[in-house]
C-alpha cells in the first residue's frame, strides 16, 4: 500500500503540473519571451490576410508598422499600427500590463514591432496580450 | 463666372462635408457580459468590438469577434469558445439595426430603443434595446444594457455544467465613436 501511495503521489504531481502548464495558454502570459509563428508587416498582413486559416488565430504573431495612436480606452493600454499606404487596415495591439512604462515612451509616427496572440480581423486586425519587441 | 465657379465649389465642399459627417465608427467598442448561479459568477469582457453608425439614417451595425473575449480563468474561456460558441464555426457575433426616432441634430443626452437582428452562434435574433445616446464635443457615445436567454441561441449546455450558467445572461456595451475618416 506504501509503496502504492509512493508510486501514485508523483504520477499525480506530474499529472497535475503537465495540466497546468499545457491549459495554460498566451493569453494570460507574458509573451516575451515567446517567439513568433510569423511575422508581418502590416502591408503585407493585409494581403496574407485572405490566406489566414482558423489555425493562424490565437497563434503568436509579430507585426511591424507605423504608431497610428496610442490610447486607453476602456481602461485598455492600446496601440494601433498603420502601414504605409493609406486607408489600409490598422492593427489594434491590446498591450500586456506589464508594457506601461514602455508605451509611455511610444509616440505617434514612430517605427515599432509588436508580438501578440492574433485573434482575427473586423475593420482592423486584432491582437491581444502584445508586447514591444522593438523600437522603443 | 467666377461666381458659378465659387457655388459650385462651396457646393462640393458642403457636400463632401455632410458625407464626412453621415457615418461614425468605434474600433474600440466595449461589450461584457454577466452570468450569476449560485455555483459560480461568469463576466467576460470584449474590448475591440466594432461598431458603425449612419447619423443620417439612424442605423447602427455591430461586429465583435468571439474569441477576443477576456475572462478571468482560462478554462471559462477555454469552454466559452470550444463547448458553448464554437468560435471556430462561428467567430462573429453581430447586430444589426435602426435607432427609433433618433435625431443626430439633438446635443447632449437622449434615450432610445434599438430595434435590429442580433446573431450570436449563427442564430439570429430580433432584439429591442434601451439605449442612452450623448452627442457631446468629443463625439457620441452610445451605451446600455440587456438581457438575453442562452437558450435562444442554440448553446449547447452540457447537464453536468447547466447549474454553471444563468439562464439569462446581462450584457452591457459602451461605444465612443469618432468620425469615419479618423
């Protein structure tokens, strides 16, 4: 029976700790130092757009672009990007908590790359849980 | 001459101004939903929801995708978008509608009741909505509240989990809306 317990005890753990770490997922994590599926910029983001599959969202994606603003509305640190051509698509970045001090730094017009979990296009493309990879 | 030049001119101008000016857009839109049960409290919140206004026509479009909802646990998002929505066959919800009696031309604040086609989970749904509209210097807002059955919507609520999950989930939403062009 001891030896029972002795055997059980570590499966469980292991169970258990496996669990917490596969059913966690990026949503809630800091994604620094998660790397990306793909990277984009937003230009060609548009265009590869019509090629996105269901498994591409909630996938860690990075995106280069132009700071069209930054803003919190709802309470929300955002930031959204622009290509270089007009009346493209922005991409609204839903900025991690832990990115306050680096989006303090961020300006209108400046250059920036930005990882976050896709989660899909309305008007705009929709990331969530982003982070400065750089630029500032 | 130049008279005719300058009417047709200020007559594009007012033109192009009054085009600008007929449809707003919210980029940043927010909807949360509530759901009570003696077992567990539910809210998630959606804060990149996308909404379009005709101020001329008073007709109002909502698109938000379902897979962009933040809830506090992992695993309640993890069954609001596998079990319960199937975000994957249905990533959108939408609503479409028209504003009773809206006047874009009154400032300051005014209520009225939104009556469109709400579809959640490919079901559609006619809903009527109390909705407080301000019309003030930095633009309209438009928010509200209400209350919709799961039931109506196809969910697909295992037994084991029905004491979860109110019967009547509360939604609110707040939209600021800023010209289309911005």
């Amino acid at each position: 029976m001891k030896s029972n317990t002795s055997f059980f005890f570590p499966v469980i753990f292991a169970l258990s700790f496996f669990c917490l770490v596969a059913c966690n997922d990026y949503l809630n994590d800091d994604l620094t130092e998660v790397s990306s599926k793909k990277t984009y910029t937003i230009d060609n983001l548009a265009v590869q757009l019509k090629s996105i599959t269901k498994s591409d969202r909630d996938e860690v994606i990075s995106v280069a672009g132009i700071v069209h603003e930054v803003n919190t509305i709802n309470n929300r640190p955002t930031i959204l990007l622009k290509g270089n051509v007009a009346a493209q698509m922005l991409v609204i970045c839903d900025m991690n908590a832990n990115q306050s001090k680096r989006i303090e730094k961020v300006k209108k017009g400046d250059s920036i790359l930005i990882k976050g979990v896709f989660k899909g296009v309305l008007k705009d493309a929709i990331m969530l849980n982003c982070v400065i990879v750089n630029g500032n | 001459m130049m008279r005719v030049v300058l009417i047709l001119l200020f007559t594009m101008a007012s033109t192009l101004s009054i085009d600008n000016g007929e449809k707003i857009i919210a980029r940043q839109g927010k909807v949360s939903f509530f759901s009570h049960t003696s077992v567990e409290d539910i809210k998630a919140e959606n804060n990149q929801v996308f909404s379009i206004v005709d101020l001329e026509k008073g007709k109002v479009a909502v698109s938000m995708l379902m897979n962009a909802f933040i809830f506090e646990k992992a695993l309640m998002r993890e069954h609001f978008n596998e079990s319960y929505i199937e975000s994957d066959i249905y990533p959108k919800a939408t609503f479409e509608g028209e504003i009773i009696g809206f006047d874009s031309a009154i400032k300051g604040e005014q209520t009225r009741i939104i009556k469109g086609i709400f579809t959640m989970h490919g079901v559609p749904k006619e809903l009527e909505i109390k909705t407080r509209i301000e019309n003030n210097v930095s633009g309209y807002v438009i928010s509200g509240e209400f209350s919709t059955d799961v039931k109506d919507y196809d969910i697909n609520i295992p037994p084991l989990l029905a004491g979860n999950i109110a019967k009547s989930i509360t939604i609110n939403f707040r939209f600021e809306y800023r010209p289309y062009d911005d």
